[in-house]
C-alpha cells in the first residue's frame, strides 16, 4: 500500500493516488482502499436498496446500504464496498474496465461521498493560493474551474485542489483542504496551454490531460473567495460582482459536487454548511471575457477584479 493526505483525509490505499504521499512513519490511516476481485458489476440496484443517493447523468452511480455496510455502484463499471465504519473501502472493477477508472472515481464521488457521510461539506471547486490568498473557483462540469486553476497555476499560484474541495466553517473563517496535485483538463483546453517546463502532464484513460503545476500546498488555508466563473462574449476585462448571502446561497446550491443526495440528514447537514459558509466567505460571480483561458494575463486581470 502507498500512504497519502488528501482533503485531511489519511488514507492506505493499493489504489494510487493524485494527491501528497505521506510519510509511513507513524502513519494511522482513516480509511484503507484495496483492491478486491474483479466481478460484473450490475446496471441497475438491488432490488429493496436503502438508497442513500442516486443520480442516472451524466454517468449511473448510487449509494446504497445493505448489512455488510455501504456499497458506491457505478453502473456496469466499478463497485465500491464500504465498511458500516467508514474505515475500509473495497473496490470491485468490472471485468474490461481499467485500472485507472478507479483512480478517478475513488478521488472524486467515493471521496466526497464518504467525507459527507463523515458529516464533513464538500464543494464542487477547484482552488488555488495566489498572492498569499486562497481563491475557489465553483461550479459543474465544463464551467472552467479547472482551465481557470490552471491558468493562476502558470502564473505562479500554488494548486489547492481540483474538483473536490473540502471546507470547514470556523466562527472568523472557512477552512479549506489540500486535495489532488493534478488538474484534469479537457484535450482541446489543454492544447491552448504553453506549460512551463516544470510543469509535467500526461493523458488519462477517458482523453484528459492530467496536469501536476510545480507549486502545490498540502496545508489547510482560510478561503479568501469563491468564484462562480461566467464567461462572456463583447467583454475586454474580467469583472466581479458580489452576491449577496441569499444570492450566493441559491447560487452555489446550483453546483453540488454530488447529484442525487436523498438521505435527509446529510441533506440537512449541507443546507447548514452552505447557509454558514456564505455568511463567512465572499462569493462573487467573475464574468470573464469569452476565449480569454488561453491569455498570458487573464490571472493577474482576474486577480485585479477580485481584489478591487
């Protein structure tokens, strides 16, 4: 097993990981990840399931309960079992899928499901500490939290995390958590990139290119913004507008990073988070001039505009 730290997470994994390893001294993990036989994995639930989630798009998945604990199913394509402890995942790979499916999966929804049944929130984001202040950039899928992240990490910011971000509310502050050292960003975003040489990447099984910038953190930071990223034809300059706490409630509520929650504790548990987290933390909705992510001065334009 490999040992890794991620979202303050420690975890003993046979699965590898996109995140800081840990040290094996001393090391106690939160939870252990092992491989388990392969086996078809159904596209469907079992018949009586006390399901706790389930979402049908982009891609099948559900959580569900049974008497040897939890089980996470990815229809037809990876099963993850999971002690009534939390402390042990077991992963059951369908029989053509491959290895590296479970890398993603695993970092991405196994993690935050877990983290929320933890009672821990976790947001759609991905972040980055630039300027000795740590900014999130929140939102779903193809929004451009990651290509934004990537392109403050060109310019000299420290990766935080990418897709998953862990916070916790404080009475004067949120916390956030190191999570994944790499950015995933799509093949045709990745090409507008000119990636310094410290920077190093490689192709994934579903077409991404996995980014890792030279400069990362692996502590937790106070959340300085949140950014829900809009871009815009006719603009010549990022510009910011603060919502209000309502309106950033309601808006960050549009981009949960798990579809599908029926449990009604846990989804107690995010509606206090959220309505506290907007209370301590600025969110902003950026407005960013269309095809602007390929610009050399879009992160020193858009830090100008968060700061103002």
């Amino acid at each position: 097993m490999r040992y890794f730290e991620t979202c303050g997470v420690r975890v003993a994994s046979d699965v590898p990981l996109s995140c800081s390893e840990a040290l094996t001294e001393h090391f106690v993990p939160d939870v252990r990840v092992r491989w388990a036989e392969r086996r078809r994995v159904p596209g469907y639930l079992p018949d009586g399931a006390d399901v706790l989630a389930h979402c049908v798009l982009p891609h099948g998945y559900a959580l569900f309960r049974d008497d040897a604990g939890y089980v996470v199913r990815f229809f037809g394509t990876c099963d993850f079992r999971i002690a009534t402890d939390l402390g042990t995942i077991d992963v059951h790979l369908a029989p053509e899928a491959p290895e590296e499916v479970a890398e993603i999966l695993l970092a991405g929804n196994v993690l935050t499901l877990l983290l929320s049944m933890r009672g821990e929130h976790v947001l759609h984001a991905s972040a980055v500490a630039m300027r000795g202040k740590t900014i999130a950039f929140v939102g779903g899928s193809g929004m451009g939290k990651s290509t934004l992240a990537a392109r403050m990490c060109v310019a000299g910011g420290r990766l935080v995390t990418d897709d998953v971000l862990r916070v916790r509310v404080h009475d004067d502050h949120v916390e956030c958590f190191a999570g994944s050292t790499e950015l995933r960003l799509r093949a045709d975003v990745g090409r507008d990139f000119h990636l310094p040489g410290q920077f190093t990447r490689r192709t994934t099984c579903d077409g991404r290119w996995a980014v890792t910038p030279s400069l990362h953190t692996s502590r937790p930071d106070p959340l300085f913004a949140i950014l829900i990223p809009m871009f815009r034809a006719g603009l010549t300059a990022p510009r910011c507008e603060r919502l209000s706490s309502h309106g950033a409630f309601i808006a960050l509520a549009r981009y949960p990073r798990i579809l599908g929650w029926r449990d009604p504790r846990i989804r107690q548990q995010q509606f206090e988070a959220l309505g506290a987290l907007v209370e301590r933390v600025p969110v902003l909705v950026a407005e960013i001039p269309e095809g602007a992510a390929g610009s050399v001065t879009l992160a020193h334009d858009l830090c100008t505009a968060v700061w103002r």
